[in-house]
C-alpha cells in the first residue's frame, strides 16, 4: 500500500479487514486452501514485521471474514499483501484505527 500517516502523531490500527471473494480454493492439492499473508514496515520498507496469515477459504466456503488484529502504533507505515496460491482475486481493505497523542 502507499504509505499511511497521521502528521507525525501516532496512530493504531486495531484490525484490518480485508473484503474479497472467499470460497476459491480449488479441489485438491496446491491451492486447496489458500492463505492471505500480511506484513508491514514501519520505516519505508528498509525493514519488515513478520507475516502474518489468514485463510481464504477452501472451495465453497464464504463464510469466513480475513480480519487481521492486534496491529499496533506507528507513525508512519506501508502494508505488503499476498495470497499463497494462484487462485481468483478479487480484494479490498478497510482498516479500523484512531490516534494517539505523542
């Protein structure tokens, strides 16, 4: 993602949801089950969290939300997104977060 700032204030990111098709694994083997894996930087990309993984969903299965929690303070920071497999993409994200003083 581009950069997220909050003019030099802190801020957090309690969640991450990401909106997309989910169900669209395929039968079996590779891409049965595939994963979205997260990670981000907090220092223009010179360094990076470790990834964090949530499933997409086996064929059929819709139901599951891919939320991602617990992703703590910054003051400046980029997200990276993947998907595990070469299945269908189709995706969005929201992010739920608030400032902080100092």
């Amino acid at each position: 993602t581009p950069p997220f700032y909050n003019d030099g204030l802190r801020a957090i990111h309690s969640s991450i949801e990401i909106e997309c098709e989910r169900g669209v694994g395929i039968s079996n083997g590779q891409g049965s089950d595939p994963v979205f894996m997260l990670r981000w930087s907090d220092d223009g990309g010179a360094t990076w969290s470790n990834q964090r993984t949530k499933s997409l969903g086996p064929i059929g299965v819709r139901k599951p939300r891919v939320v991602f929690d617990r992703l703590g303070s910054f003051r400046e920071r980029m997200y990276e997104l993947s998907i595990s497999d070469p299945v269908k993409k189709r995706t969005a994200g929201t992010c739920q977060s608030h400032a902080i003083q100092g």
